[in-house]
C-alpha cells in the first residue's frame, strides 16, 4: 500500500466537511447524473436512519481523492454522491430560510441556518457575497451550483443545460421531501437541524486519498479487481482533457472534443474505454500491460498536439473495435463474421490489437488480406487457446509484435503477417496430442457450445451435412452419461469422473432421439446412434460393440486426426 502512495480511512460526512477542507469536481469529470431513482434511495436511507430501530450508521461505499497538500481535494470517484447530499442540504436550508420568510421562531431558523451553511456547505462572502463553498462542481455545473444553489436564490428554469436541469430538480425534489418531512410548525427548524446533525454523523465513507494521477488510477485497478465499479474512464478523460486546455483552448474546440469523448464512451460503455483505450494503443506502440498504461500514456502524452491525434486515433478506431467485440453482419463479410464469431465463443481477446491495425492496414485497399488474416486468428486461436491452453502472454506479444510492424508498414501482405504468427501456432504433432487429451465441462455454457461447435465442424467434414451448431433440434449426446445408472458400475467411478467430459465420449443427437436414452446402458443407446442423420455418431455404432475407456481414447485419438485437418493454416 505505502508504495502506491495513498491512504485509507471511513470517515463520517461530518469529518469530510471540517477543518476548512475543501473538495473539487475536476473540470472535465462527467456530468451530474443521478435522477430520481437514485434520489428515492438515498432519501429512504436516510429515514431509515432515523427510526428508533434504524442502523446506527450507513455506508456511503468508496471515495477517491486526489490531493497534493491535504487542504484540497480533487473527488476522482465519488462525485455523484457527494453533490447530491449538498443538495439534500441546501434543500434542508432551502427549508429553514422558507420557515424565516414566513416568521416561524425566525431567530432561531435563521442561526440554524447560518450554522448549517457554515458547517457543511461554505459561506457567501458579506462584502462581495460571493460563494466560499466547500465544494466546487465541474466546468458544466459549477456556475449553476455556487450562482443559485448555494445561496439559495431564485431559481432560473430556461437557459440551462441537462446536468444543470437536473440539479435544478433534485433541489426542488429534495425540498418537497425535507417539507413534508419537518413540515411548517414552530418546532420544525429544530426538527430539521437534528436531522442534518444525526445525518452528518451516521453517514460514513472509505476514504482512499492518493498523491496524484497515477496513484488513482492504481487504486481504480485495485478496486475494480475486486469487484468495485469505479470508473478509470473519466480519471483518463480528466488527463487528457487537462493537458489538451493547459494551452489556448476556445472554449468551442472542448465542446467538440467533449461531444467526441462522449461519442466514443457512449458506443462503447464507461467499463469498457479502458480496454478499448489498452487495445488501440498497442495496435500503434509495443506492448504495454494493463497495469503500466496510465503511466504510459502519462508520459508519451504530454502536449496538446499529441492529446488531439490520441483523441481523434480513438475516435475514428471506436466503431470498428466496437464491432470486433459484437459482430454485425453489416460490417463484416460472412467469412469475417464467422471468425470474428469464434473468437467471441473462444473468449479470446489477444488478437483485438492486431487486428484493429489490420482493418486499418488492410480494410480499404486489400480486403481480402484482412480476411484471410482473420480466419488465420480464428484458427490459432483454436489450436492455441481452446485446445492447447497454452500461456497467453506469449500469444499476445507475437500479436502485438504484428501490429506495431503492421501500422509502421513493415508486414504489408498476408505471408508476411502470418510468418510472424507462426510462432503461436501449435503443430499438428502439438495439436493432435492435446486434443487426444481434451477434457472440456459441459456443465459450463461456453464449454458446452464450443464442444457444439467442434463436433459439428467434424461432421460436416467426415458427411458433407451442414448442421446448425447453435440449434435446439439437437442435443449434446455424452455417451457415458453425466450421472450414470448401476449399469455403467464396470467403469471405475473415480474414472467416470475423468471420462465423462473427454471430447470422445460426446456426439451430437437429434433432440427426440436424446430425450429417449437418458443415462440407460450402451446397447440401448448403440440402437439409437445407428439411426441418427449424424455420421460420427452413427459411426459409434458402426465401429464400437462396447464403450469404455479405451474406446473413448480411441475415438478421440480419430477424431483428433480429422481436427489437424479442419483448423488448420497454409503457412
């Protein structure tokens, strides 16, 4: 932790707010967003808080801050959170001033106020009245916050964008809530401000403070690798964005770098930026792991030219990363969306750099290299990943190793490409071995479609029949049954286990006929095969009189054989 640089406390709203800290929204962080979901939530929480059998405390989850002096705060993540109960706030207040104008104990409302405001909000400066708050909203929503919110004037309705019109009305909804709730009586300001104060106290934070940029993005990592969903997007976007406005921005030139970031976020999704980011940038550089890409880019990434190629290289590769991830038969060929299918089956993400620089290669000039160079992937990565499970970060510097030289044209054609993806091709000795072994568990969905897959690829290699993978009219025969019966016991139970799911033992069936078998005997099973549209398995039934172990092996060994010859690369 101390090598990372930050640290870590839970802190009460209360404490967040004290001392003359002060707490900054980075100007280019995303928007305020929460509705009236989110509102709702947090407002039934909050009375939960207050019922006489109510939890003594409530957790608020993770804030990220950025600061290099412990005086002033960036909020990296947590800036959703912490603008809505400044406004549940000045709701509260809103409240407390309505209780002033209408002479309810208006001394003491109004000393409630003051207090109030002091303590968690800032205050209005006497001479100039301007704001001194404690919190500081981003670039979009600052105006708005210090102009009308925190000094709780009149607030405009026309002239104002989205986020703008959202804080406008979680104002108003909170406000309807804090009246209903404390109502308009004489003991309604003291009802208020015990609310504030018991709220303060019983809302809590884990607090992560770090030095710097990079700092917070280990801790996004950190926390994202356990199951947090923060988002690194927006810490990336504040990066770029800040070196982008150090020069002479006009302010039209952000907004159409925003409306870009935004383009590019909104067809790909916050979580998934960061690995689209990773991916592009491997496609044009040498490689550069997850971990060490923020201070990557940190340090390649340093002027406002070099922000403005990353920016548009993003913008224009987003779409087609996009459909390299989910395959739309629009933008492929049936070739390409088959493989590019595959790869989704596989779950094999190794490729994506190379093959984005590709498309951008070969796409327009050469289509029919791209192609071929996506059906070789697709191949090796079925003799590599799913068969012969071997090591992937091998795999993906020879990937990236391609891409760098793709991009700086030194592979301009298909064998150039493919002898340097040679290296990650498994031989036929290599490949045959490992299938002759392969065990995949169909209790798994992706298990069991690949095993699909497989098995009607060597059919309709050994008959010719082009059956449909993915269709219910037909099942995933295992002969030696998932739970066997009593008369599968001439079979070791321990070696069952270890049988069941060898690729050997499965065959595809037709659903009526499977729903008859069950986990019945062989012989009966044997009857059934003999009958099916399928020729490997009406070979079962052709070939074996028996089935056990050396059978299974057998077959698979058969089957391993005819593999080599369906996936396979003319290098």
């Amino acid at each position: 932790m101390s090598a990372m640089n930050f640290n870590t406390a839970n802190q009460t709203f209360r404490q967040l707010l004290g001392n003359g800290l002060v707490y900054r929204v980075p100007p280019f962080q995303r928007d305020y967003s929460w509705g009236e979901d989110e509102w709702d939530d947090l407002w039934q929480d909050m009375l939960g808080l207050l019922d006489a059998d109510g939890e003594p405390a409530h957790y608020m989850g993770y804030l990220v801050l950025q600061s290099p002096d412990s005086k002033r705060f960036d909020i990296i993540d947590g800036q959703q959170r912490l603008t809505t109960i400044s406004v549940m706030i000045l709701a509260a207040l809103g409240h407390l001033k309505d209780l002033v104008a209408a002479d309810v104990d208006p001394d003491k409302n109004q000393r409630r106020r003051d207090n109030l405001q002091n303590s968690y909000i800032g205050y209005v400066d006497p001479v100039s009245l301007v704001p001194r708050s404690k919190l500081e909203l981003n670039r979009h929503n600052n105006r708005f916050y210090q102009t009308y919110l925190v000094p709780l004037e009149s607030l405009p309705q026309r002239g104002l964008n989205a986020s703008e019109h959202q804080l406008r009305k979680a104002f108003i909804w909170f406000k309807d809530k804090v009246k209903g709730y404390a109502g308009q009586k004489v003991d309604s300001g003291e009802k208020l401000a015990s609310f504030i104060d018991s709220l303060v106290d019983k809302l809590f934070f884990t607090v992560i403070t770090v030095t710097d940029e990079l700092n917070a993005f280990k801790v996004f990592e950190t926390l994202n690798a356990r199951g947090v969903r923060l988002s690194a997007t927006d810490l990336l976007k504040n990066y770029l964005f800040s070196v982008i406005s150090s020069g002479d921005s006009h302010e039209t030139e952000l907004k159409a770098l925003e409306e870009r970031w935004e383009r590019i976020v909104g067809l790909l999704g916050s979580e998934s930026f960061p690995e689209f980011l990773r991916v592009y940038w491997n496609s044009k550089n040498r490689l550069v792991r997850k971990a060490d890409l923020f201070k990557t880019i940190r340090r390649k990434i340093n002027t406002r030219e070099q922000a403005f190629e990353l920016l548009r290289g993003l913008d224009s590769s987003a779409e087609v990363y996009a459909a390299l991830r989910d395959p739309q038969k629009p933008f492929w060929n049936d070739d390409e969306y088959q493989a590019l299918q595959q790869l989704l089956m596989f779950n094999v993400r190794q490729p994506l750099a190379m093959l984005l620089a590709c498309y951008e290669r070969f796409a327009a000039t050469d289509r029919i290299t791209f192609t071929r160079i996506l059906r070789a992937v697709a191949v090796i990565s079925f003799r590599y990943n799913v068969i012969c499970n071997l090591q992937t970060h091998d795999q993906e510097r020879t990937y990236n190793e391609a891409a760098w030289k793709i991009t700086d044209g030194s592979l301009g054609s298909t064998p150039a490409v493919l002898n340097v993806l040679k290296e990650i091709y498994p031989d036929d000795r290599q490949f045959k071995a490992a299938f002759a072994e392969k065990e995949l568990r169909t209790t798994n969905t992706r298990n069991r479609k690949v095993v699909r897959y497989i098995l009607f690829q060597i059919e309709r290699q050994q008959s010719g029949q082009d059956f449909d993978f993915e269709s219910a009219t037909y099942n995933l025969e295992h002969v030696l049954p998932e739970s066997p019966s009593e008369v599968w016991s001439y079979i070791e139970e321990a070696k069952q286990d270890r049988l069941i799911y060898r690729l050997g033992n499965m065959t595809p069936l037709e659903a009526k006929e499977n729903r008859q078998l069950g986990n019945g005997e062989y012989e009966k099973k044997r009857e059934i095969y003999a009958t099916s549209d399928f020729q490997i398995t009406k070979a079962i039934a052709e070939h074996y009189d028996e089935w056990n172990e050396s059978k299974i092996q057998a077959r698979q060994i058969r089957l391993a054989e005819v593999a080599s010859s369906i996936w396979r690369v003319d290098f």
